[in-house]
C-alpha cells in the first residue's frame, strides 16, 4: 500500500502546473562543481555551485537524467549520463584501479553515444575536452582540491556563457524523454539482461519489470526501498533481484521519486529522534505543509 500511495503522490505533483517534481527518466540533483568549457573542448574554470538555502550552504540542483544504481563487484561498468562523480570523470584517485575502470566505462560510453547526439555542440565539446588531456588541466586548477574534499563529488560540464550544464540542453534532455518511451539495449539496468514483463503489483497494468530499483535517501546509507540479495534465500520460483516483487519501470520511478521529493521537503518531512516522519494528502491542500508548524 505504501508503494501505490507514493506512486499516487508522485502522479499528483506530476499533473500539478505550480510543482517541480522531476518528470520520468530525470531527477534533481546538487552538482558541487561545473567544468566549464569552450565549443572547441578547451578547458576554462572549475566552478563551484554553493548557495545559501535558508541557514545552510547547499548545491545548486538541475534536472539532469536518472542516476543509475550501482551494485557489485561489477559496478564500475555502470555510469549516469553525462554527470557522475570524479572517479569517472577524472578516473580518481590516481592509483585505484576502480577509478581507473570506471573512467574507461565513462570514455567508453562518450564514444558510444549516437552520432546526431555527438553533433550538439555541447556534447561534441565534451568529447574534445577528452582528446585535448583536459583532465589534466582540471587536475591542475586551484579549486581541484576544494573537489576533493567532498566524498564522490558529482560532476559534470557546461559551455562557457550558457547557465544550464550539458546534460540540460535541450537535444540531450530530449534523447532521454525518448529513451523512456522507446528503451533500447543501452538503456537496459544491467548489460545483457532480458527484459521480463509481467503485471505490476502498484498498477496491476501489465508491463516492463525494473530489475533493480533506484536508491532513496532514508538515511546515511541510502538504501533502495525495494531490493533483495542474490543467492542469499530470497529468490522465489527462479526469480531474482527485483523480478521477485514486480514492479513495472513508470511505476518503479514514479514511487521512488515521490519518496525522494518528501524526504527533500522542508514542510512534510519531520525529523523524530533517528526516525523520519513523512505526510501527505490524497489532494493538494496546505494542511500538507502546515500540519506540523
């Protein structure tokens, strides 16, 4: 019941003109710090994003594509679509080979990209950053330190004089609103994974299952709401990871995006001792926000 009433509150929100709830296949997401490059790939600056939010100092938050969750030994051979963290980006810390591996899945996915998408000029500059050492040159800025300090700092670029990232131009945002309706093998959770269909247990519509769910902030360490472990005793008539409680891809996102949006509010999140406390109603009405004034 919870998992349908999230999914009721995320399709709330997603018809109401006046909220910003992200749409499918796009999340919102503090970025740190923005590599700020010329058309020709040339690096400029390493901006930082800081901003003053009430008392407290925050990110700026862009409506970039989903994030991807990352389980195994294999994880490193999953990236985020034109953002992740350093270790992707700039393949750091220098002497771990995770790092290492997991820059040459972001190279890799770069050139993979499909040739009219290369041709925006925002993602055509990224790939030049690449091929003139850029990341050299980043590694060498004063603010690179600054990255350091931030644990799995997220990243991504911009071209200078524009106010969005690259992963916000108009052609990148509009290859992912079509990969959502039309998923291809790239688009797939795990490389080589079938795609099962079953019927959902949130809508009861018949549908693509989602293998793994996204991951939620309900504490420190960020678990997914739905997840099970393979080979651990949880799998039931073959099934395994998320196949074993069916729930279609629209839905999956729909729910997990209406819990992240709560737990991101300031007025229907309430913090009791190490518990959170989220509400909601079934219609739009500022009894939402004021109920624990």
């Amino acid at each position: 019941m919870i998992l349908q009433a999230l999914k009721e509150y995320y399709d709330r929100e997603a018809t109401n003109p006046d909220s910003d709830i992200a749409p499918e296949g796009f999340e919102k997401k503090g970025i740190p710090f923005i590599v700020v490059i010329k058309s020709n790939g040339e690096f400029l600056n390493l901006n930082p994003t800081r901003e003053t939010v009430g008392e407290r100092i925050d990110y700026k938050t862009f409506l970039l594509p989903r994030s991807k969750t990352r389980t195994g030994s294999r994880s490193y051979e999953t990236t985020f679509f034109l953002w992740d963290h350093i270790g992707y980006l700039f393949g750091y810390p220098e002497n771990d080979p995770k790092a290492a591996r997991q820059h040459q899945t972001w190279l890799n996915f770069l050139n993979a990209l499909p040739e009219d998408l290369k041709q925006d000029e925002g993602v055509k500059a990224v790939l030049l950053f690449y091929e003139k050492n850029g990341v050299a040159a980043v590694k060498h800025h004063a603010s690179w330190p600054d990255c350091l300090r931030i644990p799995s700092c997220n990243m991504t670029f911009s071209l200078v004089g524009e106010t969005g990232p690259v992963p916000c131009r108009p052609a990148v945002q509009a290859y992912v609103r079509a990969a959502v309706s039309q998923p291809t093998a790239r688009d797939k959770e795990d490389s080589g994974a079938a795609r099962v269909f079953a019927h959902c247990l949130i809508t009861g519509e018949y549908g693509e299952i989602a293998r793994i769910h996204g991951r939620t902030s309900i504490d420190k360490d960020t678990k997914s709401l739905v997840a099970f472990q393979t080979n651990s005793g949880y799998d039931s008539f073959g099934k395994e990871k998320c196949y074993n409680a069916p729930v279609c891809k629209s839905a999956e996102f729909a729910y997990t995006t209406g819990l992240n949006t709560l737990l991101k509010s300031r007025g229907q999140r309430l913090r009791i001792g190490d518990a959170t406390a989220l509400f909601w109603s079934e219609k739009a009405s500022s009894l939402e926000n004021d109920a624990f004034f």
